[in-house]
C-alpha cells in the first residue's frame, strides 16, 4: 500500500473512531512502515502500534530482572536508584496492561477494541514519553559510570 492510500484509508477510520492525527502517530509508533493491503487496516495499525511497546517493555523487563538479560544490562542496573526502580515500574506496568488488552483482541476482531486500545496506547505512550527517555539516559549514565573495559573477569 502507498503512503498516500494509508493515510487516506487512516483519516477515515480516524474519523470514525477518533483516533490520533495520523502524522504523531506515525512519528512515535511507524505506521508508515504499514505496507501491505489488508482486510482489517485497525488490527493492522493496532500491531504496528504494540510492537513498539512490547520492544519497549522487553527493555524495561531487562532493567528490573537482569538474571537472563545480556551482560551488558548488568552495567545499566547496578547503580539504578530507588526513585529509577519506581518509575521503570510504573512503565512497565503501563506497558504489560496493552500487550494483555492486544492480546485479547487478537482472540477477537472488535473495530471498536481495536480503535481503542490505538488510543489507549497513543496516550500511554505520549504521557510517558519522557519518562522512557529519562530511562534511557539513566542508562547511557550508568553505562558511562561502569565502562565495560573495567569488568574483566576470568572465563575459563
């Protein structure tokens, strides 16, 4: 599908189940990446929509329960704070609640679950997104913090 048809084909179902300007949609969540013709367009963007946020979500679920995260991750949790705890948390919780109503509407097609949970993610996403950068620089200080070059260690 065109760009020019999404968006078409988008305004429409937008207006119908008012769903978020499609170019702030598109900016957070990708959805000019929809390139394929398909029966039900909302399941669609609902998928392309939540497959940032179980992307997202991964990383946080890394953060909180590093045990089989990549040695990597161990850099980034070390010196998490109790006030990153909380808000890794707070993401993660809000994160889980739309992959579990997605997983619902995967059970069943509902135009009008599906348009919802569009917005409910738009709007999780769009308060929160400061917060997932906060994240992501407390992990780019962390890492900074705890260079890879000074965890040598004995492997075989």
């Amino acid at each position: 599908m065109k760009l020019d048809e999404l968006k078409k084909q988008y305004a429409e179902l937008a207006h119908v189940h008012k769903l978020p300007n499609f170019d702030k949609a598109c900016l957070y969540f990708e959805l000019d990446r929809i390139d394929r013709d398909c029966v039900f367009l909302l399941r669609e963007i609902r998928k392309t929509v939540l497959d940032k946020v179980i992307e997202t979500t991964r990383l946080v679920e890394m953060l909180i329960n590093p045990s089989q995260a990549p040695p990597m991750f161990l850099h980034f949790v070390k010196q998490i704070s109790s006030n990153e705890k909380v808000l890794l948390e707070q993401i993660y919780e809000g994160f889980v609640k739309l992959e579990l109503e997605a997983l619902e509407n995967d059970i069943s097609y509902r135009a009008d679950a599906e348009a919802e949970l569009i917005r409910n993610t738009f709007d999780f996403w769009e308060n929160n997104v400061l917060k997932i950068r906060e994240i992501i620089s407390m992990m780019k200080k962390n890492f900074s913090q705890t260079s890879v070059k000074k965890e040598k260690s004995y492997l075989g």
